[in-house]
C-alpha cells in the first residue's frame, strides 16, 4: 500500500506535494519521492529513512528549483524491492523524461522487463513498478500522446495500480489510471490535482471526483478528461465531500476502526496478489526459504499473540489438513519460558501484525538460540521482526490504527493459508488440481467479505437489542474455535464486557454451569461438518435460558429453530470461513462498543504495539 499524488497548475507545486504526502503517510513510509516537471526538465528527489520519510524528503527539497507548475509524488510502503532510496518513487525512463508513479503490483513485472531489457531499456530500481516507464517510453516514442501511451501500456500489464506518468516534454499534462488501488481527481480553478484518497487534496480542491477501475484521466491546468481502456470518455462521478480534515483521515468512517473494517476486501486482495505464477506455483517473493527445506520441515511451531494468535491457529488446522506436518501454536509471552524442544527440521513461524510485539520477537529469538529457521509474518516492511527472522512473508493490510486488529487478521489467514498450499505444493500431499481449486476460492473470499459488510445495518440492529448484556460465551468447533476466540477478544477489549471463547464441544466440561438466563452465547455455525454438533451444543445452551446468535450461511434453515439472531453469512470453504466469518463478529463488537459510548480506536488500557513483556 502507498499513496500517491500529483497536481497540474499550481503556484505551489512542491508544497501542495509534501503537505499531501504527510498525509498519506499513513499508507506508507518506507521511502518518499516527488518529480517535478517543466519543458525539456524533471527535477527529481527521493529518500528512504524507513519512519519518517517524508519529513526527510521535505529537507532533501530545500534546494529545490522554483517555478514547476506540475509535479507527482509518492510515499512507499515497500512489497517488491527493498525499502531503498534507489527504489522509491518517482521511477523515470531511459531518457529521464518521463516519471511515473504506482500503487500497487504489476504482477507480471518480470516478463515485461525481460522483453523490455532485449530491447536496450535499463533499469534502474528493484521494483515491480518501473517497468511502466519504459513501457510509456516506448509509445512516446512511437510518437503518441501521454494519454495514449499509458491507454497502451495499460493493455500490456496485469495486476493492481493507482499510477500517475508525466512527461517533461508535454509537460502540462499528469495522466492517472486505475484498477483496484483508489484514486481520486480533485478541481479548483486552474489547478487539477489527483491523490490517493481525498484528505490528501482536501484542503485545496474544491470538487473532488471518483475515478474506477480501468479509467484513464488526463490532468492539465484547466481540468480532465475521463476515457476507458478502449479510449471512449467516460464521466468520473462527482464526491460529495463534506467532511473536515480529520473525519476526511478515516475515509469519511467515524473512526479508524469502521474505516479499517471496510479496507478488508482490499487487504484480503493484496495480500494474495502475485503470488502464483503461470506453472501454478504458489510463490512468496520475499521468503528466502528454499524449496528444499520447505519440503523437509518435519514439524511447525507459530507463536504470536492476541489476534495474531488467533490468525495462527487456523493455519494450524490448514497446515496439518493441507501438508501433512505436525503443528503447534504457541502464545509467545509462553513460548520461550517453557524450554521448547527445537529438532532439525523445526520451522518457526513468528505471526505479528506490527512486527514489533516484544513477546512474539522474544519468541522468535529464543527459537533462533535453539537452532531453528525462522519466518515472520509481519504487516510491516522491515519491522524488527522481519528484520531479525531470517526470512518474511507480507501482509499487505496497509496501515492498522486502531488498537483493536481487524483486517491485519484476514490478512494473516490468507497470507498463512496460503503458504499450507504452498508447503502441499513441495511436498505433493495434495493433487494439483486440488490446490488450484483451493488457491482460486482462497481469491473469491475477498468477495464474500464484501458481502458481510452490505449486512452491517443488521449487526447493528442486533447489537441495539442485546446493549443490556454483560456476559458472553463465543463458541465454535474446527476453525470456527479460533474465530470465536478472536470473536471474544473484540468484544471484551472494545466493550470491557466479559466475553470467553470456547470450543463449543468443551463446555459441557465445566462452562455450561456458568449459563442462565441473561447469558448470550454467539455461536459460529458455518462449517458443515460440525453444523450437527453445534445445533447439539447451541440447543443446550438455550435449554438453559441463553440467549443465541449464531452466525450461520445464507442456505442455513435448521439454525432458526435453536438461535434468537441469525448474522448470515456466504457459504465457503471451510478452511476460508475465518475471514468471512470474523466479519459480523467484528462489526457486532463495534456495534455494541459504539452503542456503550465507547473509544473503538483506544480502548481503555491498551496500545497498539506491545513493547513491553
Ligand atoms: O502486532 P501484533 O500482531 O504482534 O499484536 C499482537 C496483539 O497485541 C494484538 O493482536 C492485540 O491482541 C490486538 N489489540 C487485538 O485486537
């Protein structure tokens, strides 16, 4: 996830630059760039400090040239390429007249370079996103308009972007496109800007507007114009934005929480773009584990806390369904005190949205002391995490303010999942077709997510009418136990109710002494294979004057007879069902936080990273 920005016809293009990029910030910060263009002239800077690049970016500019009436610029938050200053953003052509500026991934970058490299072009980053210099180049040179050399370019790549191009040779012209990663364009009189989300530009355009997938728009000083692939117009759908800069930070939502709920499709989404290639092989850039010891890895350990522990005890059940190798998970705080027995052969899998929980890198290093190889799965590029494992896997959840995780968990699942399926791959524990299968419904859940956030208004309406409670049991069986543990986790930490996961198979050895009236047990009933044994356990439950929700899938007709509130949710498979089942738990723990008035960004108590044991 980055941000990006660009502006036509300012008096003030390297400030408006800058201020934008502080507030894109949150997107990335790895590294920051801004190209600023005139006739015949692209002055260029870019830094990479890792925390706080843009305020370096903003010194690396105080010898800037004056009087650039157009300029792009871009905060990196880094997938391809390390974060290096060599490979920030702007990216230019062979000729340094064209720059350009992306988020997102071109996933078949390599093939493009190749063919690109056989034909003279030298490249000059490590990144997926150059290539499309050198692609623009190669139509301006054919003699094409800007326009048209990105309409063709587009033709040629396959993936994600936002991207914006400029050339120093048409130089009143900012061209921007779109396929999945957002984009708006904003107006005011004689100056056109374009941003990755609107606080960006807030405060300078006067009017803002939508741009869609597979849209093209070319920027100059006296507005746009809209046009699709093929090259016919298309109207860009005017923003009614009245938002103040602060509410404007959270994409419109009334706090980072409902904002970060809403990105999870998107983050569902990155996190598994470019990760197979045309063979079918399921592959992780950035995991410098070779196939080898992948193949050979006799057992699994994965420690991690809070919801990452959530997130690592559904790849326990799809490692071991999937790969065949034993699993544990542990709690990390518990891990390095318990003198863990590491043999040859032992993966270390170290689960941290942050990469900085003191307990999970603690863990890690005490697996590392005994021997063991160490992968982290980390939200953040080069968290000290991922910079002591000796090896990473990304999530691509982009930046996660709120204390309470929400898409930094699907993130994790889809990421972890899809690592069991590469980890079948080597070791052939599954027929091909069979991971095919499975690595294409792993891509439709993002989907499925969407769908559970249409249904909020419900989650809310049932969250109003269980407002008077103060004790509640999250059950489920199979993957369904770690979603309602992470079910709980919401709960209790945004409401400071009492709320317990539990396998719903366990409470009849003890917890069921603890139901009666006024109790509400939520239940995750999706997965056909426990849908029995759960009615069984949600029938006890309700005996004892419990009130039931269960989340249950669309075609679900038994659950109405033994739960109260049905959160439905689109049947998938089964191993998939965390991420689409965390959904209405999440959304019901926000409702019911909001509903009591409380802070859904800083709960009581809390902080977002954990640094201390
Ligand atoms: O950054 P990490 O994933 O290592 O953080 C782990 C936990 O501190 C974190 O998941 C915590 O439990 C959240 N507040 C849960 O919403």
């Amino acid at each position: 996830m980055c941000g990006i920005i660009g502006v036509v016809g300012s008096s003030d293009t390297l400030e408006t630059l800058l201020e934008g990029l502080q507030r894109l910030e949150y997107r990335g910060y790895d590294s920051a760039g801004v190209a600023l263009v005139r006739q015949g002239e692209t002055w260029r800077a870019r830094v990479a400090t890792g925390t706080e690049s843009v305020a370096a970016l903003r010194i690396e500019c105080k010898n800037a040239p004056g009087e650039f009436h157009s300029g792009i610029g871009h905060t990196r938050w880094a997938t391809h390429g390390a974060p290096e200053a060599m490979n920030a953003h702007p990216h230019v052509d062979c000729s340094g007249n064209v720059a350009i500026i992306h988020n997102g991934i071109i996933e078949n970058h390599g093939e493009i370079q190749e063919q690109l490299e056989s034909r003279g072009h030298i490249f000059t980053s490590v990144t997926d996103s150059e290539v499309l210099a050198h692609l623009i180049e190669e139509f301006r040179d054919q003699g094409l308009e800007l326009v048209e050399a990105v309409r063709q370019s587009l033709h040629t790549v396959r993936g994600a972007f936002a991207l914006a191009a400029m050339d120093c040779t048409e130089p009143d012209v900012i061209v921007a496109a779109r396929r999945i990663s957002p984009l708006v364009v904003g107006t005011a009189p004689g100056v056109t800007y374009l941003a990755s989300d609107v606080p960006a530009i807030l405060d300078r355009a006067t009017a803002f507007y939508a741009v869609n997938d597979d849209e093209i728009v070319r920027l100059g000083p006296e507005g746009f114009r809209a046009i699709d692939l093929e090259g016919s117009p298309v109207r860009l759908r005017q923003l009614q934005i009245d938002w103040d800069l602060e509410t404007a930070e959270k994409g419109g939502n009334d706090d980072f929480m409902s904002k970060e709920i809403n990105e999870q499709p998107e983050a569902i989404h990155a996190t598994l773009l470019d990760r197979r290639r045309r063979d079918g092989s399921i592959i992780f850039d950035e995991l410098r584990v070779s196939d080898e010891e992948l193949r050979n890895v006799k057992r699994v350990v994965l420690v991690a806390a809070g919801t990452s522990h959530h997130a690592a005890l559904v790849a326990k059940y799809a490692i071991e369904r999937w790969a065949r190798v034993s699993v544990e998970v542990d709690i990390s705080s518990e891990y390095r005190y318990r003198d863990p027995i590491v043999e040859i052969g032992t993966l270390v899998i170290g689960v941290s949205q942050s990469g900085e929980t003191i307990d999970t890198i603690q863990a890690a290093r005490e697996a590392q002391r005994r021997g063991a190889r160490v992968v982290a799965v980390s939200n953040i590029v080069d968290s000290s995490l991922a910079r002591e494992a000796d090896a990473v896997i990304y999530t691509r959840a982009g930046l996660e303010v709120s204390v309470a995780s929400t898409k930094a968990f699907v993130a994790q699942v889809a990421a972890l999942e899809l690592l069991a399926l590469r980890l079948a791959q080597l070791r052939t524990t599954m027929p091909p077709e069979d991971i095919d299968a499975l690595f294409l419904g792993l891509n439709a859940v993002s989907a499925q997510v969407a769908t559970c956030l249409e249904r909020r208004e419900h989650v809310r309406d049932v969250a109003k009418q269980l407002l008077g409670s103060h004790d509640f049991f999250f059950l489920g069986r199979h993957v369904g136990f770690p979603t309602a543990m992470e079910g709980a986790l919401k709960l209790k930490e945004l409401t400071y109710l009492h709320a317990e996961g539990y396998p719903a198979g366990e409470l009849k050895h003890g917890p069921l002494a603890l139901i009666e009236p006024g109790v509400v047990v939520v239940a995750v009933a999706t997965d056909p294979a426990m849908h029995e044994k759960i009615l069984s356990n949600l029938a006890e439950v309700k005996a004892r004057g419990a009130s039931v929700v269960a989340v249950a899938t669309d075609d679900d007709e038994a659950i109405e007879a033994v739960a109260d509130f049905v959160l439905r949710v689109p049947a998938t498979e089964p191993m998939f069902t965390p991420m689409v089942d965390v959904v209405p738990l999440q959304l019901f723990a926000y409702y019911m936080a909001t509903g009591l008035n409380r802070n859904v960004d800083r709960p009581r108590n809390l902080a977002k990273t954990v640094t201390v044991e």
